[in-house]
C-alpha cells in the first residue's frame, strides 16, 4: 500500500492581486506603441489565443507567432525582450 504525501505547498493564481497583472491590456497597449503595432489587429489575435496559451496548450512563442510574428516584422523576438528589460 502507498503511504500518502503531504502537500507542502499549493500554488494559486489570484488575477493579480498579489504580484502584477502581468500581460494586461495596459502592457499590450505599450507593447504595440513601442513595436508599432495595429492595436485592434493585435488585441483581435490576443483574445483568439490567450486562453489557450494560459491553459499551457501553446507555448510563449507559438503565442508571440500568432500574435505578432504572422508576418514580416522590422525586429525580432529577442530584439523584444531586449528592450523589456
């Protein structure tokens, strides 16, 4: 018989409230001001993909290809994080 383990820990996600809203609308509005980005079209191809990305049924940059690298940009993914920092 296997003897139960204790949970030591449980990890929670509470919209937020305890660390950053993260990716909001405010972040994408700068993200597409600073890359120079069609707002609608990108918040349009946000919302299409977004759950499916927070569920981990995407990765981080199948999401950044479906909603920004679907076509030719003037910089790349790492040029973005570069400037994140």
């Amino acid at each position: 018989m296997k003897t139960a383990t204790a949970i030591v820990c449980v990890f929670i996600d509470i919209g937020g409230v305890l660390l950053t809203d993260g990716w909001d609308h405010h972040a994408r509005k700068r993200a597409a001001r600073t890359f120079k980005l069609d707002w609608t079209e990108m918040e349009g191809r946000h919302h299409l993909v977004f759950e499916t990305y927070e569920e981990g049924k995407l990765t981080l940059v199948e999401y950044l290809h479906r909603v920004v690298f679907y076509r030719k940009r003037a910089f790349t993914g790492a040029q973005c994080s570069a400037t994140a920092l």
